[in-house]
C-alpha cells in the first residue's frame, strides 16, 4: 500500500492535544510522529518517506512560521497549521510561505483528514520533482564539456551554423555534438531538449552571443 511510505508529523507543545491528533490519524490508517517542539522535530533525522507536518501555530520558543521558514530552506514539506489563536497576519505568512492549510482548535476531524491527504498528495508531486531533477541533472553531467558548451547554444535558437561560427568548430561537428547530446539527454525530439536546458536553467555565456 502506497499509505505505507507516508508518514505525518505532529508538532504541539499540548500533549492532549498530540494524543488526540495522533489517534486520529492511526485510526485512519496514517502513519504519525508526534514532538513536543520545533527544535526536537528540526534535530530528528526526517525518515525517508512521503511526509507532511501538522504544525501548532503558536509554542513556547519557536513558533510554528519559524520552523516552516527553516524547513522550507532545507527539504520541502507541505504544512498543515493548527492554532487556537489564529490571526490575520499570521495566516498570510503562513500560506505565503506554502501552507497546504490552517486550522483552528478543536480541529474538525473530517477537515483535518481532507488537510492531511491534501499534503500528502503535494508531498508525492514534490517528492518525484525532485528525482526527476536529480535524473535531469545526471543526465546534464554525462555531457562532455564541448556538449554543455553547445547545449545552451541551440537550445537558445540558434542553428547548427550559428553555433559552430561562435564556438570555431565546423557546422558538421555541431551537428555531431548535437546528435550525442540528444542521446546522453534522452531526448526524444529537439523541443523537448529545450525543455530540459531550461528546467536546467542554462543560458548561453555572454561572450558567445551570436551577432547576425
């Protein structure tokens, strides 16, 4: 079961609220963590799974905006936020910083499953952006110098003539290039190619625009 490799973290200073939380969402057949504060949530090791956090808004110490915004510059995960005192200026912030949700105590039960799959759907979307960058990247390492240097080049528009009269090679060996980088790239066509140097970000250097 896909259920298997999710897992939902709780952070809340309340123990009964943790309890309760807690049975809830094992009732309903997720699998949970509960900690008492951001600090020993933010010092445990993060399993390797599907997750997202349910996170109190307010605790002694720091408070929940402040561990989302060290989460988010760490490893993303989809936040659920909770609070007995909610108010205006905090929801902004939090659904600024990429809150899936925000809560008030006593939580609904029915509002906070639907919460809770929300954020685990967005964990699974994040969590495959992620291999398919580490893959992309990969991909992008296996080119030759020579290849990342003409890479950019093409993908920008220019053609195999251009591209050759820039870099000082015949258009023939960019066209060689060209074939080798398609394959190492796994790119069944030229626009997905493209597609792929702009997910990489590559642009072409300053001293090589062309100039017609």
């Amino acid at each position: 079961m896909e259920s298997a490799n999710e897992l939902v973290y709780l952070v809340d200073d309340d123990r009964r609220v943790q309890e309760a939380l807690s049975a809830l969402l094992l009732a309903n057949g997720r699998n949970v963590r509960a900690f008492s504060s951001g600090g020993e949530f933010l010092n445990t090791p993060r399993q390797n799974a599907v997750a997202c956090l349910i996170l109190d808004m307010r605790m002694p110490g720091m408070s929940g905006l402040e561990v989302q915004k060290l989460i988010r510059m760490d490893s993303p995960i989809p936040v659920i936020f909770i609070t007995g005192m909610g108010d205006v200026p905090s929801v902004v912030l939090a659904m600024k910083g990429g809150a899936v949700d925000f809560l008030t105590k006593p939580v609904d039960e029915d509002a906070l499953m639907r919460a809770v799959d929300a954020a685990l759907a967005r964990a699974h979307v994040l969590r495959k952006e992620a291999e398919d960058a580490t893959m992309l990247q990969a991909l992008y390492q296996s080119l030759t110098p020579r290849e990342q240097e003409i890479l950019p080049l093409l993908a920008s528009g220019l053609l195999n003539k251009q591209a050759a009269g820039i870099l000082g090679i015949t258009e023939y060996t960019v066209q060689v290039h060209r074939g080798h980088i398609m394959r190492k790239m796994q790119a069944d066509s030229f626009a997905a190619l493209v597609k792929q140097a702009s997910k990489l970000q590559l642009e072409a250097s300053p001293k090589t625009t062309f100039n017609a």
